[in-house]
C-alpha cells in the first residue's frame, strides 16, 4: 500500500508520561518533529507540513487572484516566454504597446 504522505502520525509518550502525537518527517532537508494533544491538530500540521513539502519540489504554490483560470493560465505562459528574453517584463510590454499597430490598445 502507497502511503499517502511523507509524514508520520504516531502515538508517543513525552518524558512526562503524557500521551501525545508525533508528526515526523523531512522538509528542504529539514527534519521535523511535533508534537501535537490530538490526532486531529497532528493530522492537520502533517497536511501542511506536505504542501509546504510538494511546493518545494514543484515551485507550485497557491496565491490568490482575481484572474480567471483561462487568464492565470495565460499569464503563467506569458511569463515563460518573457522569461528567454533578456528585458524586464515591463520593458517588453511598452515596447509592444508602443508600436504603431498596438494604437487600439491604449
């Protein structure tokens, strides 16, 4: 069976005999222990400690916009084509507005 996280909920006892839950795991080379009262609060951190983790690997990362899916997809592709050039992004786009042909735009 696949496990579904890089992290691991277990029970533990602290040096005080109190029962606790440990999330352990690795994050950018980092390793990580926590404890936490209840299963709940650990399974909670175990679930953003492995989105911290996946959007390490990924250099995807949630943020919030008002673009629209198509044009956050759009812009995202923008972005990657700008990026081959040596010009800022900026510079780019008011050379192109610029342009005698580019007169609707403004």
């Amino acid at each position: 069976m696949k496990q579904e996280s890089a992290f691991v909920i277990s029970e533990f006892t602290n040096p005080s005999l109190e029962v606790v839950f440990r999330v352990t795991g690795w994050v950018d080379g980092k390793r990580i222990r926590k404890n936490f009262p209840t299963r709940a609060e650990a399974k909670t951190e175990a679930d953003t400690l492995e989105i911290q983790r996946l959007q390490g690997e990924t250099g995807v990362r949630p943020t919030i916009t008002r673009l629209a899916e198509d044009q956050l997809h759009e812009a995202e592709a923008v972005f990657k084509r700008l990026a081959e050039s040596r010009l800022s992004s900026t510079s780019q786009l008011t050379t192109v507005c610029s342009m005698p042909w580019a007169t609707w735009w403004s």
